[in-house]
C-alpha cells in the first residue's frame, strides 16, 4: 500500500509517434514486456492509504508472491497461494477462474484484518480462495494519445493487455494479473454500514 508521504511523478515523460518514454530512461523504467511504469516520488512515511497500491510494491509481491499487508509470504497449501478478492457472484459459468486483479496475495491474519478493514470489501463482500497460477495480464494506468498541434490527451485505463497495440502509448501505475486453478476457501457477505438501520 501506497502511504501518505509518497505520490506519483510525471516529469521527464515524453509522447511521440511510436509511443511513451521518459526523457531520462533507465533500464528499470520498464518491465519484461515492455510497459513504461509510472515513477514514484516521496517517502514512505504517515498512514498508510488503503485504498491506493504503490506501483513498484505491488509489483513485486505479485512476483515474490508476497502478502499485500505484512509482506511476508503469503501462505501456500497443496492448492496455491491464498488470495483474497471481491466477490461477483453475477459474474461466468467458472468464476473466478481466470479473474483480472491487480491485488496480490495474503496471509490468514492480514486476510482477517482486510475483511475488516477494506472499504471495497464491505461493499462487496469477499472470496478466500486458493490460486495455483498467476500469471501477468497487462497493466492499469493511464493512456496518452498524441494531438495536432496540442498536448496529448490522457485517459485513465482500467486494463491494458499486454497484448494491446495501444501499449506503448499506456503508462503502467499497477500490475494485473490473470488468476488460474482457483479453490474456493469461503464467501463473506457485505458488511452492512454501522450507521444502516437495523430491522428487529
């Protein structure tokens, strides 16, 4: 999670005809596909923001396969990493095989502490479940479209596949993976707000 005292930078980035680059790149500006990843500014100091993952620490718990809240590794079992996500019971046939995410795995404690704590959570209740593959999607950012005589435009992105011709216009702020070989652990229902009205 990102904390209060770090923010994004967007210095030093260039838009041209074939694409995105920081005027100054280095060899860890992109990742092994080729994305150009926002830059990160700041210290990590003050609260920690719940609802706002920091980009090079999402990253690699995704790829160390760390827990998202204590950074530890996140637990395994005979049937994957635990990982904790919104539910969507509306959603395909198989679900929640091959679900889009951008959050990594979890722990048991830190699972419950989310459960708790997670303002997404609340809303939509959640799904413990265990993974045994996650693979690289694409990423989440923002998309930046050359002009005449004009800036570029940007626009925020949910989802860019890393098999997107629009990629090397997007800048990449967080990792998504694709989630394979799911077992469900349990289902948690929305949590009612503390101010809702109780019926007797």
């Amino acid at each position: 999670m990102a904390r209060e005292g770090e923010h994004l930078l967007d210095s030093h980035l260039l838009v041209g005809p074939t694409g995105l680059r920081y005027r100054d790149e280095g060899p860890y500006d992109r990742d092994d596909r080729g994305a150009l990843w926002a830059r990160w500014g700041g210290r990590p100091t003050g609260r920690v923001r719940l609802a706002d993952a920091h980009g090079l620490r999402q990253r690699r718990a995704l790829r160390q396969l760390l827990c998202q809240g204590c950074k530890r590794p996140a637990d395994r079992t005979g049937d994957g990493t635990l990982w904790l996500i919104e539910d969507d019971p509306g959603s395909w046939d198989d679900w929640p095989e091959q679900l889009l995410t951008m959050h990594p795995p979890t722990c048991m404690p830190c699972a419950a502490i989310a459960d708790r704590a997670c303002p997404h959570l609340s809303d939509t209740g959640s799904v413990l479940l265990y993974v045994k593959d996650s693979e690289p999607a694409g990423i989440r950012g923002h998309l930046y479209t050359p002009t005449v005589g004009g800036p570029p435009t940007r626009t925020y992105t949910p989802f860019v596949d890393y098999r997107d011709p629009r990629l090397p216009f997007a800048l990449a702020v967080h990792q998504v993976v694709a989630l394979s070989g799911c077992t469900i652990v349990r289902r948690t229902p929305p949590r009612v707000p503390a101010h809702a009205e109780r019926t007797p």
